[in-house]
C-alpha cells in the first residue's frame, strides 16, 4: 500500500506494541492479549527500515539479547549475508567496536541487522523493506539475504517496491487503513483494481 495506508500499523499490532480496540490475533490459535507481551515478542525477529547498531563489538551486535549463541553461529550468519569477509578486514575482526572509527555503510548496517535476525532465530519474521538507501549491486545482497532468512518461516513482508513480494503465498492491499483487497500477484493482476494500478505504474515508470 501508499505511504500512510497503516502497513506499519499493523507489524505494531501484530507484535503487541498497541494494544487491540476490537477483535483478535492468535499465534498457532492463541489470542495474543492472553500471554505475556515479552513472550509475543520472543516469537518474532524483525529487519526494519531505520537499521541500528549500538556502541558494542560487531559479535555483540549481532548476538544483541540471545542467550547461549557459540563464535560458530555468529560467523555463519555473517557468512550468510555476505559480511564475513568485511568483518575478517576490521582491524579486530569480529571483536572490533562499532562507533565513529569503525562505521558502517547503511547497506552494511542493513546486513548486519539481517545476521542479527537469522542468530535470534525466531519463527515469525518481519521485513520492512529496506533497500531504499543503496546501490543496486548492495540491494541485490540485501534481497538474498532476506531471501535466505525467510526460509521456513512466516514472513510477513512490508513492502514499497512490489517486485519484492511477487512470490508471496498472500498479499494484502492497504489503503487508509483498511485491507482493501487480498490474494496472490496473479489474482490481484487479473482484478485490475487498486493493485493492479499500482504494479503497472511502478512497472510502467521502471520502463521509463
């Protein structure tokens, strides 16, 4: 949907940050309002638009909270996400700290938070689609990346660019708030309603 249509709204919803006025939402036929909301939390992992890293060592940065996670686990999601090498360069590898001398560039930080993810490993995935400060060769890594971490589990994909969720097994069309159509990239085409319009004229302007 547009910006303003209540895509992030809803993530908000889903992960118990706004508490509901009407209705329900269950994880695996649980209503949410009935466990505790660090325990909602806990079912998901989530790479949003504004990427942060905090003043630590990159190995902290990519473990942040989650307990018991080995050298191994760290290293292979940074392998993962194609960081691995870039990490290996710093001048303390994956013990060097983040802060002004060792910055990173916002594709770098989106890959990081993207390890980050895959280490917390957790069974509900949330994409705010997050390309829309890099190069093209950087988004391509980015988008394999979060290819790769979207395997095997629910995603739920917040999406600007709608190349991104063609293959998506359900999508939802937002406008001021309201879900306005629903389907797969296919049907939605075939519809020729709000969707439709929107895909032609993204398609329309990458042609231009």
């Amino acid at each position: 949907g547009p910006t303003g249509a209540g895509k992030t709204t809803m993530v908000n919803l889903l992960m118990r940050f706004y508490e509901l006025d009407g209705g329900e939402i269950r994880i695996d036929g649980v209503p949410t309002a009935s466990i505790p909301r660090s325990e909602v939390h806990r079912q998901f992992s989530m790479v949003l638009q504004d990427t942060w890293v905090f003043q630590g060592t990159v190995r902290e940065n990519i473990v942040y909270d989650k307990q018991g996670v080995t050298d191994e686990q760290v290293r292979a999601a940074a392998k993962a996400v194609g960081l691995d090498r870039f990490i290996e360069s710093l001048p303390e590898g994956y013990d060097t700290v983040l802060d002004d001398k060792a910055a990173l560039s916002a594709g770098q930080k989106q890959l990081l938070t993207i390890a980050r993810a895959m280490v917390q490993d957790a069974p509900i995935l949330i994409l705010d689609e997050a390309t829309s400060s890099v190069d093209t060769r950087t988004e391509e890594l980015i988008q394999k990346a979060m290819d790769q971490l979207a395997v095997g589990r629910t995603s739920f994909v917040i999406a600007h660019r709608l190349s991104t969720i063609r293959n998506a097994d359900m999508i939802l069309v937002m406008n001021h708030g309201d879900i306005i159509e629903r389907g797969t990239h296919e049907e939605l085409l075939a519809k020729g309603g709000f969707y439709a319009d929107l895909y032609n004229s993204q398609f329309a302007s990458l042609v231009a």
